[in-house]
C-alpha cells in the first residue's frame, strides 16, 4: 500500500500543544511524502490503538485524516475532508489521543455525509452513521482546530479515566 517503505510511530501532540488549536491547510499534491505520512498516521494510529487520527495529532497543518473502527476494516486515508451533511444528534462517551486519559459526554450527529479526496486522488463520497459518523466529526474538527471537549453536553460532563483504563 505504501511502496515498501519502513513505517514509523510519529509523536502524538497533547493538549495544550497550540498545533491542535490551528485550522489544517488544504492539501494540493498528492505525492510520495502525503503517502508516507498516510502509512506513518495509520501506524500510530495502531501503536496508540486509536480509532482515527488527524495531521494536526501529528504535528503537520495538511488535511489528512486516517480513520480505522476495527482491524478488519480497510483503514481510511482522508484527504481534504469535508462534512456536507449531518442529520439527527445524540449523546455519547468520547475521548481523543491528544487528551489521554479523559472522555467526555458530547454532542454527535446521528448521520454524516462526508466529501474527501482518496490517496488516488479519487472524490469519495461517504455516509457514515454512529461510530463512523462520530469518527468522521471527530477528525474533521481537529482539521479546523477544535476538540471534542467544544461539544461537552456541559462542563461538568469531562471525566478523569484510571490510567488502566484503555481508550
């Protein structure tokens, strides 16, 4: 998938590191090096058993974004994504890499519809509903600089986790 290059585990970036507060810039060329760091981001991604991760995590202002729900799933490599429709909201637990060691209740949409660029360069068009539809909102907000602790249902709905605890 990425030419046989070696893979590295790249450092995840921690609140209060300001790269995760930056608006990600749009991604012009797709090349060697957008593919590369796609591998690198999915590798971490797994490293830190994560469910998604956004170039902003990673330290880079592109948009890109890697999304995996399962180990049988086909991870996803996210280019310019963009949300262009959300229907319904719900309530649910969330955490992030870049906040270890919290989760939070938030506001989610129900169903996303999501527009990005493949690593072919390819337009994808995407519907997403629950987790899916929560990993798409998910990464897009940390392209634009936001994290899921903007959309607490309220303050009070940010929880310290056991270190133990996974996720």
């Amino acid at each position: 998938m990425f030419g046989g290059d070696v893979l590295a585990v790249l450092t995840i970036r921690k609140l209060p590191d300001p790269i995760l507060r930056q608006k990600a810039k749009r991604i012009r060329h797709i090349d060697k090096g957008l593919l590369k760091l796609a591998g690198d981001m999915i590798e971490t991604m797994h490293d830190a058993n994560g469910v998604g991760l956004a170039g902003n995590q990673v330290g880079i202002l592109q948009q890109i974004a890697v999304i995996q729900l399962t180990d049988e799933d086909e991870p996803l490599i996210l280019i310019n994504p963009e949300i262009t429709r959300r229907e319904g909201e719900r309530h649910v637990e969330e955490g992030c890499l870049s906040i270890p060691g919290y989760r939070g209740l938030v506001r989610r949409s129900l169903k996303v519809k999501l527009r990005a660029l493949d690593k072919k360069g390819k337009l994808l068009r995407i519907e997403g509903e629950e987790l899916l539809a929560q990993a798409f909102e998910h990464e897009t907000d940390h392209l634009n600089g936001k994290l899921y602790i903007d959309h607490l249902v309220s303050r009070d709905k940010l929880w310290k986790i056991p270190p133990d605890s996974v996720g």
